[in-house]
C-alpha cells in the first residue's frame, strides 16, 4: 500500500502520533539524565576524570594540588603529581578542575579507601606526611581502628582519620 492511498487525516495522525511519542521520549530521557547527574557523588566524577585520563587541579586545605587522579573511593582521591602519590581525603577537597581532558583511554580507576591506602603506607614505612585542617605531622605511619599514629623521631602524634585532608611521602 503507497502513502497515496492512505487517508491523508490518518497518515497526519500519525505524523502527530510520533512527534507527541519523540517528545514524551525526549522529555523521560532529560528526567533520567538529571536524576543520574543529581544522584553523582564526587567519587562518581573523580571516577569519570581519571578513566578519561584528565589533567586535574584539586584544592583542599588551601593548597593547589596539580596532576592526574590515578585511583578512586567514596572517601579518598589518588592523585598523581610531578612530586609523587598524594592521598587527598573527598570531604577536604574545596573545588576540582579539569585542565586539560584527556586521550579517553577508558579503563575504570582502581577502587580504594583511605584506611588501605594508609595501611599501604604503614607497610612500607616510608616517612609520610599527614595534613590535617591546622596541622601536619611528618613520620612513619601506624593505623589504628579511626586513627593514625605519626612516629616523629620517638614522638607519638595521633590524628583522627576525620581530621586528615591529605597525605603523601615526605619531602626530603
């Protein structure tokens, strides 16, 4: 049957049929893209940036930290910078901005916490610097059930997990 011999009303119907349907479409489309883009957390987009391997600048405490995020958690950002790994706790981070977007490799960033990336730490003894909102501590680390424990040279400083904002190896 050619569209000629089809009552002309019925084929407008139809064309009207189909716009109200892309429109309903398009309309449940936008609600879903918000509701994803309401429902994202920072780790979500952190996720996102390093799996396009996007050069980044994180600000937490104050300073500007400038690198690539190379691992993702709910709690913790890996970033890697011209001066080595830094640990950078979410809930110090003041503001993240995208520099320059990356080649798009696509591989999902290995998941981490902050406690395993102390624990990592703790393990190769390396001398390590903690940041904290008013304070930092320098030393080898030793991780307690919601606390760290910096050895200073024999000196104990103990700082909750809830205070830290960063952490990363100690300049020499």
């Amino acid at each position: 049957m050619h569209s000629s011999s089809i009552d002309p009303e019925l084929l407008a119907a139809g064309a009207e049929l189909r716009q109200e349907w892309r429109a309903d479409e398009e309309m449940w489309t936008r609600a879903a893209e918000t509701r994803w883009r309401r429902s994202r957390t920072l780790a979500d987009v952190a996720c996102a940036l390093a799996s396009r391997g996007d050069a980044v600048v994180v600000h937490a405490l104050g300073i500007t930290l400038v690198g690539q995020i190379a691992a993702v958690g709910r709690d913790v950002l890996v970033l890697t910078t011209a001066d080595g790994v830094i640990d950078v706790v979410t809930g110090a981070v003041t503001l993240v901005r995208v520099t320059a977007r990356g080649a798009g490799h696509g591989r999902r960033p290995p998941l981490v916490s902050l406690r395993a990336r102390l624990v990592e730490r703790e393990e190769s003894r390396v001398r390590t610097l903690v940041a904290a909102a008013t304070s930092s501590a320098t030393g080898t680390l030793r991780v307690g059930a919601e606390h760290l424990e910096v050895d200073d040279a024999g000196t104990a400083i103990f700082v909750p997990f809830t205070a830290i904002a960063f952490v990363r190896d100690a300049p020499r």
